[in-house]
C-alpha cells in the first residue's frame, strides 16, 4: 500500500476516532441526565406524598407554622453559599491535582458559613414572624442550628459532580425526602403528627446523608486543610463572582415564602406552599441538566459551551411545557382531591407559578454558559437586577392580591432575568443568543441517552463515570 494510502487510512481513522468519542461523550451525558430526571421524579414523588399527608393531617394553619418553622435552614444555607458549590466545580475541574485541599477547604467554609446564617437567623426570626405563637418561633429558632448541616451537602454534591458522579450526588437528594416520608407516617399512624413534631421529622432526615457524604467524600478527595488560605482565596475569587446566580437562584425559590410568611396569616400561607410545591415538581427537568451541564462545559470551546447549552435549555423546555400544560389543566382537581378541598383556592396561583417555573428553569440553564467559561460577574449583576424588582413588586402586589399577588411579583421578576441573560450573549460573550426552539435531533440525543441509562442499568455496558470526559486524570482533564 502507497504511504499515501496509508496516510489517509489514518486519517479515517483519526476522525472516526474523534466522532466515536464524541458520539460516547454526548451519549454519557444524555444518559447521566436522564438518570438524574430519574431521581428528581424519586424526589418529586417523595415530596409529593410528605406534602400530601401533612397538608391533610395538618390543615391549612397547621401546615403554614410547618413551613414558617422548616423555611430557614435551607433558606440560609443557600443564601449563604457566596458562591462555593460553583466554585469548587469549577477549581476542581480546572486543578485536579489540588483536589484535596480545595475539598478540605470547601467544607470548612460551607460550615462557617452556615454557623453564620445559624447565628443571624436565630437572632431574628422572632421579630421577622411576629403573628405566630411563641411556641412556633422557640421551635423555629431551634430548628435554625441545623443550618451548617443543610450547607455541607451543596459543596458535597457539587464535588462529587465535579468528577462525574451524578449517581452519588442522586442518592444525596433522594435519601432525606424518602426518611421525611417514612417519619411523617410514623407519626401519623400513632397519632402524634402536628406541626413541630412534623418539623423535627424534616430535620432529622438529612443527617443520614450527611454522614454518607462525609464518607464519599473522605474516601474520594481525602479532604485536607493544608494551604488553606490559599485555598479559600482561590475558591472565593471565582465564588463572590458567581455568588448572584446562586443567590438569584435561592431568592427565586424562597423569597416569597420569606415574605408571605411575613405578611400572611398562618391558613393562607399553608395554601400558598401547597401550590408553590405542586408548581416546583417541574424544576426536575431544568435541575437534572444543569446538573450535569456545567461540569461539562467548563474548558470547553465558546462555541461549543453555546451549542450545549442550546440543546440543554431547548430539551429542558420542551419537557417543563409538557409537564406544565398537565398541571395547569389538572391542577385544581389535583389540589382538592390529593391535598383537600381547603386548597382548592389555590388553583389560580399555581397557574401563574407554572409559568413562572418554565421561564425560571430555562434562565437557569441559559446562565450556565456564562458559569462555564469564566464570566459568573456578568450574569451576577445581571440576575441581581432582575431579582431586586421581587422585592418592592411583593411589597406593592402582596398587600392588595394576597397570595396571588406574591406570584405575579415572581413571574414579573423572572421574566426581566431572562431577558437580561438572553441580552447578555451578544453583549459580553460576544456570540449569538442559543436557539431556543426545539428541534428533532434534540430529542433523538434524549431517547439516545435513556437507551444507554437502560443499558447501564442492566450491566450491558459500562457506567456513565468510565466513558465521560468528566473524570480528572493525573496529567490533566481528558
């Protein structure tokens, strides 16, 4: 054979070399997605029958001092991130070989940063609660010290993702609603399910998990506080510059349970949350590609982190609208049948929470091409903008609409923050906006990508972590 020949034999080869590993790589991300849809629908079943059973054992009063007492760990512990789970995504992806020390690093800055949020919600929640009883508020203050407990899984799971491990990161989500459940029919079945006995059961769930992450994680990074100021300094100077997005993301989701609780009587809050988790059930869809997203496109290609993102919020949409459309058409008969003919009025506030879940997701995704290629300030300002329209739009809505009022404030702010993104692209990126609509081959990378999980499941290939590009070698990233 001529070395002509040769030659190009290689080449073929070359390129067939190149579109198998691409096609792999897609194919293990679509799977990991699909996976991590698997779990959060665990999740949203889960969720779903806690809320059912208490919304129903607990009445619409009960169940809103249930939500003003177990609203703030989680609460503080995202608004207190200052940006460390994207953080250590990123510094993980981008110097495997100091994974030890920016590990070791994270967790003790997430547990400072929770025994803050612990301290300063403690403090005021009395005065932020006035209308609930004094029983309600001693509970609520204790109930508050499981904050560092409730920030170490956001660094934990972001570590974890950060080397591929989606499965691991799944099973920390989906153990503390599953105890939750388990807790709370206990506590029905003997009689004793009431509002702060319900509240102990929420906080007790997730210590399980939290003590299996500590184990993963010790066993995986060997988490080290050597160097650690430098350590924080690096994690940090990417962190405060994402901490918007993770901020925007925690207010979006929070904000107005924060304020309605301030600003509504207990009955008219429980209506409220009951229709804001029966809307939530659609951040699934958005939630489990993020969650594999970012990780993947940092180091990638501008145009290429624009393609990903692209797919990702078209097929994310595409989904979340299906889903949406069935809750709004089912959704009163839904409320009155599973949780209770007293959450019936809530039917058209989960309307306008539907959209508003949709347009929010989709702003999620969008926002992580900017995470990816090292520009979080610009989203930051952006998003922080859009999101301080909530505040005064809840004070002026609220009062006059009620509950109602409280999710228009939202679904104004959430609009403004999209635009804002979808704005950004030709401003700082430089590139054109992702195309939105969804299109056929979108769905045949899905199917593509449940026919691999499937595969997985029954040992017929291998699992998701050997053939992603996510695992960290010694001498660099593949």
């Amino acid at each position: 054979m001529s070395a002509g020949g040769i030659n190009r034999g290689a080449e073929r080869r070359a390129l067939w070399g190149e579109h198998s590993s691409a096609s792999r790589t897609a194919s293990a991300a679509s799977a990991a997605v699909a996976q991590s849809i698997g779990a959060k629908l665990f999740i949203i079943a889960m969720n779903a029958a806690t809320g059912i059973l208490s919304a129903r054992a607990l009445q619409p009063a009960g169940r809103g001092e249930l939500a003003a007492m177990i609203l703030w760990p989680v609460f503080l512990a995202s608004a207190l991130t200052f940006g460390l789970p994207s953080a250590l995504t990123f510094q993980l992806r981008s110097n495997p070989e100091k994974s030890s020390r920016l590990m070791g690093a994270g967790l003790l800055l997430a547990f400072l940063t929770g025994t803050i949020g612990a301290t300063i919600g403690a403090a005021f929640v009395g005065v932020w609660i006035p209308q609930y009883s004094p029983r309600i508020i001693l509970f609520a203050r204790l109930f508050i010290l499981n904050t560092p407990l409730t920030a170490l899984p956001l660094v934990g799971r972001a570590a974890l993702e950060s080397r591929g491990n989606f499965t691991a990161s799944n099973k920390l989500l989906a153990v503390p609603p599953a105890v939750t459940l388990l807790c709370l029919l206990l506590l029905w079945r003997t009689g004793t399910l009431t509002p702060i006995s319900a509240g102990f059961a929420y906080i007790v769930a997730g210590i399980p998990s939290v003590l299996w992450m500590v184990n993963r994680l010790w066993k995986e990074f060997r988490p080290s506080l050597g160097s650690f100021l430098d350590s924080a300094r690096l994690l940090l100077a990417y962190g405060i510059r994402a901490y918007g997005i993770d901020l925007c993301g925690t207010m979006s989701l929070y904000v107005d349970q924060a304020l309605v609780v301030r600003m509504l009587e207990p009955k008219l809050m429980g209506t409220y949350v009951v229709a804001l988790s029966l809307s939530r059930m659609l951040n699934a869809f958005h939630a489990s590609v993020v969650m594999v997203l970012f990780p993947m496109a940092v180091s990638q290609a501008p145009q290429a982190v624009r393609e990903m993102t692209g797919r990702a919020v078209r097929t994310s949409t595409l989904f979340t609208v299906i889903a949406g459309v069935l809750i709004c058409f089912f959704g009163p008969y839904l409320l009155a049948v599973l949780y209770g003919r007293e959450y019936a009025g809530a039917a058209s506030v989960l309307r306008i929470l539907v959209v508003e879940v949709v347009l929010a997701g989709a702003t999620l995704v969008l926002s992580q091409a900017f995470m990816a290629l090292g520009r979080p300030g610009v989203i930051t300002t952006l998003q922080v903008v859009g999101l301080l329209l909530t505040l005064p739009l809840m004070f002026v809505l609220v009062p006059r609409f009620g509950i109602v009022g409280a999710a228009l404030a939202l679904l104004l702010s959430t609009i403004v923050r999209l635009l804002f993104v979808l704005a950004s692209y030709p401003l700082f990126l430089k590139m054109r906006m992702p195309d939105v609509f969804p299109k056929a081959g979108d769905l045949r990378g899905l199917v593509t990508g449940v026919s691999r999980l499937f595969r997985l499941k029954q040992g017929m290939a291998v699992e998701v972590a050997e053939v992603s590009p996510l695992q960290p070698r010694a001498g660099g990233l593949e």
